[in-house]
C-alpha cells in the first residue's frame, strides 16, 4: 500500500522517494516476486486460482498526481501493474481531507490521466467520493459515498469498478456489508499482513510503505507481513516463537 511517491520527502510517513520507489520495484523484479492485479488477489481468497506464495499486488491510495508522475513511469518500466484507488468526486482536485490536518494542497489525477490507466491495463479502484471517515458517518451517507463512487468511475471510466479501499482503512461489519452490497468485489483494508485463502476479501490486508524504510525493512516486511519489521522487531519476533514454541513443549 502506497500513497505517494515524490521527491522532497517533507511527508515522510505518506511519501516515497522516486528512488526508493525504483529499487523497491527493482527488488521485486530480482527476487522472484510475481506482481499479480488485484483481481488475482481476489480469485486466489476465493479458491477460484491458485497463486504463488510470493503473489504481490501494488496498490496506491487517494490518486495523487505524483504517483502518476513518478510511478507510473517506472511501473511501466518493469511491466508491473497496480491498482489506484481514486477520491471519485475529488478527480482533478486536490486533497481537501488532508488540508484540516495542516498538509499542504496537492493535486490528484484526472480524468484523463484515470482513463490513459486504465489503457494502460491499471487498475482504477474506489476510495470513496470525499475520503470520510465512513464509521462516522451515518448509513445514507456512508452508503452514497460507496454506491456512487463506484457509479461515478464507471461513468467516466467506461469500465467495470470492482475494488474498494476504505478510507483511513477505518471499516466495521455494517460497513464492510454496504460495500459487498453495492456490486464490488473486494476491498482493502489498512491492517498489515498477507491475503491467504479465506481472507474476507472485504477485508483485504495490505503491507503500509512509509516514506522512511530502507530497503532492508522493506524486503523484511514482505517476508514477515509486518510493516515495521527493523532488526530489533526482528529480534523479539523469534523470540516470540521460541517462547510459543516452549510452550507447546510443555503442554
Ligand atoms: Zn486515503
């Protein structure tokens, strides 16, 4: 789960660096990672397809402009595809749910831009009309923004919509029902961790790319499903198992 991918770094914890954004795509290009739709994803929870167990499906929330920019290109470049999931009634725009928390405006794709992915054999995903926090809202509203984001892609798109990503990842059962209920066929959670069978795929769970990990993490939480998986983490990690493991000795 990406979000942004630019230079400048002022927003470490949301963006990547292009650079760092290139080897990390370099990494799953030389480590035998098979970079799948999120389609994929979906069909292998449900049984339909069976996938790799290095299965890796790329996502980037909120459709900002720089993951256009930055990258597109190099996604490209490695023949990776992705899914977007676009702020439907903010296309073109700029992120007004993120000015109250002091971030500066930035623009978000359009369009056009939404159209030339979906081309290009991208995958365009909902992330809602206005980015709410949906718990808090009540039903009808909640609801609309599901229904009619997903409406409003299709229209512009001319393409089936399938996938939804919760905003700020914040879903509960009723929900994560609307979603099911308006036609989609998944949708991605913010909780860390890897997609087996069974896994609801309306819930969906995704690895968080911060701006600050360094390759070696990165390559650690992929092995692990974790999202901050530093040497020490690591540390406590096998101890962890070899406490459990202990035990099950005993018992
Ligand atoms: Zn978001």
């Amino acid at each position: 789960m990406y979000h942004r991918v630019a230079p400048g770094g002022r927003d470490l914890r949301y963006t990547v660096h292009p650079r760092k954004f290139t080897a990390q795509m370099s990494l799953l290009a030389s480590n035998d990672y098979t970079i799948v739709p999120l389609s994929a994803v979906v069909a292998a929870v449900r049984g339909v397809v069976s996938l790799p167990a290095s299965a890796i499906a790329i996502t980037f929330d909120d459709g900002f402009l720089d993951t256009w920019e930055n990258a597109r290109p190099v996604l490209r470049a490695f023949g990776f595809t992705a899914t977007f999931f676009l702020v439907a009634g903010l296309a073109g725009g700029s992120n007004v749910w993120m000015h109250q928390g002091g971030h500066a405006a930035s623009p978000l794709i359009d369009w056009s831009h939404a159209a030339t992915l979906v081309s290009e054999g991208f995958t365009v995903g909902s992330h809602s009309l206005t980015h709410p926090r949906l718990d808090e809202m009540d039903t009808a509203a909640a609801a609309r923004e599901i229904r009619e984001s997903k409406r409003t892609l299709e229209d512009h798109l001319g393409t089936d919509v399938a996938f939804f990503a919760y905003p700020y990842g914040r879903f509960t059962d009723p929900i994560r029902d609307m979603v099911e209920a308006a036609g989609y066929v998944g949708a991605c959670s913010a909780q860390a961790g890897f997609n087996r069978r069974n896994t609801d795929r309306f819930a969906l769970r995704r690895l968080d790319v911060a701006g600050g990990v360094s390759l070696a993490t990165f390559r650690r939480n992929l092995q692990f499903g974790e999202n901050n998986m530093t040497p020490s983490r690591l540390v406590s990690y096998y101890a962890g198992r070899l406490a459990r493991r202990g035990a099950v000795g005993q018992s």
